[in-house]
C-alpha cells in the first residue's frame, strides 16, 4: 500500500503461498499504515497455517485525502520508462522511538483489528535501541500479552548489534530477532555464535544494494581462481551466472549464518520463483557454504 498498491500484493502473497512460504512480515507503519489490513484480507481461511509478525514502535506516516488519489497514480507512473528516479515526498517525516506501555497496548489492539486475528505470532520492537531493553515497564508488558496469548513471541527489530545485545544481556522475554542479513557484516553473520539462549532469528534484505550483491559476486569470481580452494567448489563458482549467484548468496544466509527464517521483500513473481527455488535447490553442500562465508568475512569492508 505504499509503493505496491493492493492487487499487485494480493498476487504477490498468493504466490509465496502457493511456493510454499508461510511467514508474513509486516508492521504498523507500513503501508501508511494500511499493509496489514491487507495482509489480514489475504490470509481470510489460513490464519492457522500463517505464521504473522509486525512490529510496534514506528508510527505510520498518514495521508490526506488529496494524497490518497496522487499515490496510485504514482504507482502507475513507477511502470514508466525513468520511474527510477520519482521519488516519494510530501509525507513527513518518520517518528521513532515510541516505545511506551500506551502506545504498545493500542498499537496492538489496531494491528489485530487489521489483520483480522486474536493474536500474533511475533511482535517486533521496531528499530529499537538497546536502551529500550531497560524499560522495565514496557518488558513486564511484553511478558503480560504473551501471557495472555495475544502475541506468542516478541523481540528486536535492529541493527546486528542491537540484536547481538539483546540476545547476550537482554531480558528473557526477548525471543526473537530481526537483522539486515549481510554476508559482508561480520556482527550479522556473527549472532549464531553469541547467542546465550534460544530465538529465533529472522534476517531480512539479504541483498541489500547493487554495490553489495557486486562485492559479493567479485568475492566469489575471485575464488574460482585461487588454487587453495577446493577444486569442486572451483568448479562450482566458474563462470558463475544469477542463478549460482543467488544459491551462494541465499545459502551462506540460510545455511550457515544460523538464520531461522528469511524475508526476502519482494513483489514480482519471478523474483520470488527464482528466490524459492535457490534456497530448496542449492548447489552448495554445507561445508562448501561455510567455506565461502568465512572468505566473505574475512575480506569485507566492514571489517
């Protein structure tokens, strides 16, 4: 409902679903706040099989009358030739950080009102800070709706240190974490190895950025020629096209990175085809990705 309006959605969900994907991620604000109703449209028959989460802590940016008529038709104008360069204005600025008891509570009743549903599966802190995880009253709140059934799960939606805080020294209500999936980050592809307790942990936008998925591919070109890796890998990586692109990139994330699930944001059916059918058929063997993971930390910018 933002960039994508509701039919093209309506398309994208049936396909994931039909692909077999079952865990929707969405929040308050998306959509000038009216993502989850859509959601909520869509899984009318299928709640039990879904898995929902979304997020409180951003408020939704909203829209005058006038603006609801402009966004379609800049949605439209998107599909043109140059669309790339229209940018989204005249909404005002996003709101961070509204993290109290109050505005938890109605946040919530709203999005399960949206989404037609007695509960969520997870509910995120939507770019929190680790200061947050003090807020001993907002904590003992969190520990009050999952007694109560409303959400079965709550957690972090941050940075990978965030993340990596709450999973060391945050409270135990904290269950879940959601983090950019960067195989060049190594506090990201870290968290497996620091986490004190189980969660589960989403990663999200594994792409990222053309200069990102670039460095990657460069990585990768780079070690089909050099004769201290495994020739079989060698072979794997020469000449490597999208389609191995994808399964080495998706696969270090899925496999070896100790993510539980990951959103790839998506709306056109034959990225999401191609997306699936990279992490169910990789070419990668286990030890093959970990390898080619370790390399990408070991050279990342990020270091």
């Amino acid at each position: 409902m933002g960039r994508v309006g509701r039919a093209q959605s309506l398309r994208a969900m049936n396909v994931a679903w039909d692909a077999g994907i079952t865990l929707f991620d969405t929040a308050r604000s998306y959509g000038f706040g009216e993502a989850e109703a859509v959601l909520g449209e869509f899984l009318g028959g299928k709640r039990e099989q879904a898995v929902i989460a979304t997020k409180y802590g951003i408020a939704p940016q909203r829209l005058s009358p006038l603006k609801r008529v402009v966004v379609p038709m800049v949605r439209a104008a998107k599909k043109l030739p140059g669309a790339g360069r229209l940018k989204r204005g005249g909404v005002g600025p996003v709101v961070h950080g509204e993290f109290s008891v109050a505005g938890l509570r109605s946040s919530l009743e709203t999005s399960l009102r949206a989404l037609k549903t007695d509960h969520v599966d997870v509910l995120f802190l939507h770019e929190a800070s680790a200061a947050v995880m003090q807020e001993d009253a907002l904590m003992l709140e969190l520990e009050s709706l999952v007694r109560a059934g409303k959400v079965l799960r709550v957690g972090l939606y941050g940075s990978a240190a965030v993340c990596g805080e709450g999973l060391a020294h945050g409270p135990a209500v904290l269950g879940s974490m959601q983090f950019g999936a960067d195989v060049l980050d190594p506090v990201a592809m870290g968290l497996a190895d620091v986490r004190e307790r189980r969660a589960l942990m989403i990663g999200n936008h594994p792409f990222g950025s053309a200069d990102r998925v670039s460095r990657v591919k460069a990585m990768l070109e780079a070690m089909a020629v050099d004769e201290t890796v495994p020739e079989e890998l060698r072979d794997k990586l020469w000449g490597l096209g999208w389609d191995g692109l994808l399964e080495a990139l998706l696969g270090m994330i899925v496999d070896s990175a100790g993510v539980d699930v990951l959103v790839l944001s998506m709306m056109e059916e034959r990225h999401l085809r191609k997306n699936v059918r990279a992490v169910e058929m990789c070419r990668f063997g286990a030890g093959e990705l970990k390898l080619m993971r370790g390399r990408m930390l070991a050279h990342s910018p990020l270091v």
